[in-house]
C-alpha cells in the first residue's frame, strides 16, 4: 500500500510540472492589472521538508516546484473541507482523512470499493486541479501564468485589441487536457481497482474542466468598450463540490471478474 500513496502523490508533482511548463510565461496579473495579496516565500525546506515518507524522485520533484506542491496539498485541504460539508448528514464526512503531516491518502478506506471512497478521490483530485490552475492564473506560480496568445480556437477578429492581452493559460479548456498527467498511476490497466481510481480522479478534474468559465473587462471611455480583456477562470470550489455531490448520489457498484480483464461490470447495489 505504501506504493500505491507515493505514487498518488507522485502523480500530483506531475502535474505540477506540468501546469508550470515555460511556454506559461506572461502573468495573468499583468495583464488584468490585479494585485495579489503577497504570499509567504515558498522553499524546499518550508515545504518538502514537512513531508513525511516522500522516494527520493518525488523529493526532487518537490524540491523543482516547492510553489506549486504547496498549492496542490492546499487544494487537496480545501478538497477535504468541502468533503466534510457536502457529507454532512452522512454518517461519514471525510473527517477521519485529515491528520497533520500525512497525506490523507494513506487512509485504509480510499483503498476500498465504497462510493465515499469515489467521492473522496474524485473531490481531491478537482481540489488539486482547482488550485493549481486558480493560482497559475493570478501569477502566483513560476514560470506559469497566461499565455501571451489566444489559441486560435477562441481567437475573434476584434476591431482593435489590447496589447498583451492574453487568455489565462492555466484555466483555458486547451491548458485542461494537461490535468490527466494526475492521474495515470503505474499499476496494469488490467487492474480494476488502478481503473476505478483513474476514472474517479478523472471525473473530478473534469467537473472542473467543465465548468471553467470566460470572463471579460471592458475597457473605454464613458463606459464604452472599445477594448476587451478576456481570461478563463476556475469555478467556485462550492459548484465543483455540488456537481460531484451529485454524482456521489448515483454512484455505480463495480464487480471485478475473477480473470481481472479490468473492464467495468456495473453490480447491484451501490458502489
């Protein structure tokens, strides 16, 4: 099982080099003129260092990114609040998955077959996407932020536009189909539980996807808009939650075969 859990999070750290690729390199607070409230200095030791039982290659990850790892364990945080508020008049409500110091996947029911246990991944997996691709877009990740042009699939020939205005790479849908680097764990496909977790984590980074929105300031004088800054911005964490609440409610029982091909045979009963 300690396998399993490093990979997990190796596979967060993945993403994280992912979402901060160099081609992400003009700040999205630039060009929107935001100010971000200043964050604490980042550094491997403030940050890899409080994390127990990292191999030595998620460690060297960790220490590549320290700004972004941080950013993934306070998605995977805020993941476990909302967790703890959609499934409040459960019985089970997330609340045995936090513990200081360990990361909540080390919990013996996530490696179980039960829909919380779906709930659970799908959720985190959306806490991390979310807050990975919110903080790339307000430039508070190196290296990663908005692209300096629109993909020409959203591109519109705009009377005049703005100089340096960009869409916000992090949260566009072209930017999204980097989010699977999360999942993709090194078991065999034909395992089904290796399959169960990769569609949940999946599904919750989808939700996300899903509902990324584009938002525009217009620009001009007496209210007029001559110019137009657009950017794609990240849901609140509330809808993603309520979006995967619902799915919780209609969650599938899976039967694994005794030959484990690792195709999906939908059971009674719920999963």
């Amino acid at each position: 099982m300690e396998i399993y859990y490093r990979r997990w999070w190796e596979r967060i750290l993945i993403l994280a080099t992912a979402l901060t690729s160099p081609a992400f390199t003009v700040l999205c607070n630039d060009i929107l003129g935001l100010k971000g409230a200043a964050d604490p200095v980042l550094t491997p030791s403030t940050v890899c260092l409080q994390l127990a039982g990292l191999s030595k290659r998620q460690m060297r990850l960790c220490v590549r990114s320290p700004d972004v790892t941080a950013s993934a364990l306070q998605g995977i945080q805020v993941a476990l609040h909302e967790c703890q508020h959609q499934l409040r008049d459960q019985r089970w409500n997330c609340s045995s998955l936090e513990s200081h110091g360990k990361l909540p996947h080390q919990s013996p029911i996530l490696s179980r077959g039960f829909r919380e246990s779906a709930f659970s991944l799908a959720l985190m997996a959306a806490g991390v996407a979310h807050s990975v691709t919110s903080a790339c877009s307000l430039g508070k990740l190196r290296g990663c932020g908005c692209e300096a042009k629109r993909p020409p699939a959203w591109r519109s020939p705009p009377p005049r536009r703005t100089p340096g205005a960009g869409a916000a790479a992090a949260t566009t849908p072209a930017s999204a189909a980097l989010l699977p680097r999360l999942a993709g764990p090194r078991e065999s496909p034909r395992d089904i539980h290796a399959r169960m977790r990769l569609h949940n984590n999946r599904v919750g980074r989808q939700v996300v996807a899903d509902n990324i929105k584009r938002k525009c300031k217009c620009h001009g004088t007496s209210g007029s808009c001559q110019f137009k800054t657009c950017w794609y911005a990240t849901p609140e964490f509330r809808q993603v939650g309520a979006v995967l609440r619902e799915k919780f409610a209609s969650a599938v029982f899976i039967n694994s075969q005794n030959k484990n091909s690792g195709v999906f045979n939908p059971g009674p009963g719920r999963g």
